[in-house]
C-alpha cells in the first residue's frame, strides 16, 4: 500500500455534511428533557431525551422496544446532538415507539492540523474522549434509568460517522474491559450497535473480541475514502472498517448485518432515513427476538446521492 493512501485514509475524519432545510410540512419535534450529564474540560455536556410518541407501540412480542443513543458526526471537529438533519429520523424513531437519546461529546479534533502517519495520536485522543464520553453519558441513564422510563439492559447505540466510529469502538472496548470501561457497571453491554459508516482504531493489531460483541448492524459505502471500508494498516497500528468486522465477526458466528452500498462514498453516513425498515427490521429481530437473522448484502441503488463532500480528502477536512 502506498504511503500517500494510507496517511490520507488513515487519519481521515468524516466531514459534517450541512443538514438541508426541512420541508414546511415536517412536524417539528422537541425533546421531552434536556440533561446535564457532565462537567469536562470546562465544558457542559448534555443529553438530549425523545420519549416514544403518544400511541405509538412502545412493545413487541411482549418486549420493550430499546433505548437509542445517538452520537452525531462531523470528523471530530463540529456537530450538533439535536441537529435539524436528524430529526426527521428522531421522529420516526419516537413515532414506532422508539426512545431516542441525542448526546454531547467532546470534539478532540477541533483546531488539529497536519495529521500524519506518524502523527495519529490526536486521532486516538479524540476517540478516547467520545469513548469516554458516551460511557459518562450511559452511565448517567443508567443512574436515572426508573425516572426516565429505561431499561438498562435495553440501550442501543447509534452513530453517524465519527459517531458510528465512536460507537463501534465503545463497544470493542466493553467487550475487552478495556480501562475506559470502569464507570460503566460489570457485566453491562449495550443491547445492540448501528454504524453508519463507522471503524476500530486499534494501536495493538487487528480487533478482537473476548466476549461476543452485541448484535451490530453495518452500513458502509464500498468507495469510502474517509472512514475505510475495508481496511488500513501500519505495522500493529489498524483502522479497520466495516467490511474487514464483518468477517470477523462471521467467522467467529456473532450477530450482525452489513449493507455494502456499492459505489457509494461517505455519504452512507448521513443515510438514516434512506435506510429506515432496514434498521427496524435488524431492531426488530437481532436485537428485541434475539434473533441470529445474518444479512449481508451488497447493494448497487443509483437513487442515493453522490454529493461532493462524500469523496472529501483529509486536506478538505483539517487545514
């Protein structure tokens, strides 16, 4: 692999992508609470709480429909929790009875310039802090769960971009009680993982799992040149993307689906709505029947927007 491929690819963060204005016919929706979870570097860190809609069904099979937390994109360097771009899908979510929790993280990228390949270390600083931020964040619903309706051993995470990132590394780090894992209870888990375009930074080889991952559900564009599809490495140093987890985890027969979208860049990270019943149907069985439903598809679908900001470069990101 050349040098110039890697330093570009390794390092890359997503880019935010500008939410679009919303049609005048889209009901607006608030949260039903605004929390204050925690105080870090002088910042307030807060979450956001959606409960399910008035008459949705909040139950399945006898099941509690689970928890989502969100955690936003923008490569580490800007994002918003309550965004215009996703409530549109917030909406959804509460309307088929869904809970959906919209986090603060700490953007460890911001004012960063001139990554390199021997200069990643603020890439793993800026996972270390949403890691660590996601983890405050859930151990706060947790603390909290009887008073805001939660079942803790029902939370699910999802994430957009350096999101899906965050969520896919936070559970890699559960699953090995890896340090940063202490102020979550023993034993937790979360009850399932969505990755919109998402990877493992790992400085110790290729990802690998001590206890069996929850069930995750993939999405990734075969084309990615930001957060790798496939994957990257440099000697013991891996950004490994969704198509090589995959692998893993069918080898090693965890639950999980992917969607291989191909052609397609960075912008399967912002396709939430695009890809609803498929992330209904994964929550639906994987995670409330506990079913072991594999699905790993690849699809070629011209409907899905190639916007420019999808072939970004790192340069266009961290100037």
């Amino acid at each position: 692999m050349e040098t110039r491929l890697l330093l570009s690819a390794l390092l890359a963060m997503p880019l935010f992508f500008h939410a679009p204005e919303l049609d005048a016919q889209t009901p607006a929706i608030e949260p039903s609470g605004v929390y204050l979870y925690a105080q870090k570097d002088g910042q307030d860190l807060s979450l956001s709480i959606y409960d399910p809609a008035p008459g949705s069904e909040t139950r399945l099979d006898g099941r509690t429909k689970p928890t989502i937390i969100f955690i936003f994109g923008g490569g580490f360097i800007e994002g918003e929790r309550d965004d215009a771009f996703y409530l549109p899908w917030y909406r959804k979510l509460t309307e088929n009875g869904y809970r959906v929790v919209s986090i603060d993280y700490r953007l460890g990228l911001k004012g960063v310039t001139n990554l390199g390949l021997f200069n990643n270390r603020p890439l793993e600083h800026a996972l270390r802090l949403s890691v660590d931020d996601l983890f405050s964040a859930t151990a706060f619903l947790l603390d909290n769960a009887e008073g805001l309706g939660i079942e803790p051993g029902n939370i699910v995470v999802s994430g957009s971009s350096a999101g899906a990132m965050t969520s896919l590394q936070a559970e890699w780090e559960i699953c090995n009680r890896m340090p940063s894992t202490a102020k979550l209870p023993e034993g937790f888990n979360y009850a399932g993982i969505l990755s919109f375009s998402g990877a493992i930074f790992s400085r110790i080889g290729l990802p690998s799992f001590h206890r069996e991952p929850a069930p995750t559900l993939f999405f990734h564009g075969t084309a990615d040149k930001l957060v790798p599809y496939r994957q990257l490495a440099f000697l013991r140093t891996h950004f490994t993307g969704s198509d090589r987890l995959s692998r893993i985890f069918s080898r090693k027969g965890y639950n999980y689906c992917i969607y291989r979208f191909q052609g397609n860049a960075h912008e399967i990270a912002s396709s939430m709505m695009h890809n609803f019943d498929r992330e209904i149907e994964f929550l639906e069985s994987n995670v409330i029947r506990g079913e072991k439903k594999i699905v790993d598809l690849v699809i070629d679908d011209p409907s899905i927007e190639k916007p420019d900001w999808g072939k970004a470069t790192t340069k266009d990101l961290y100037k």
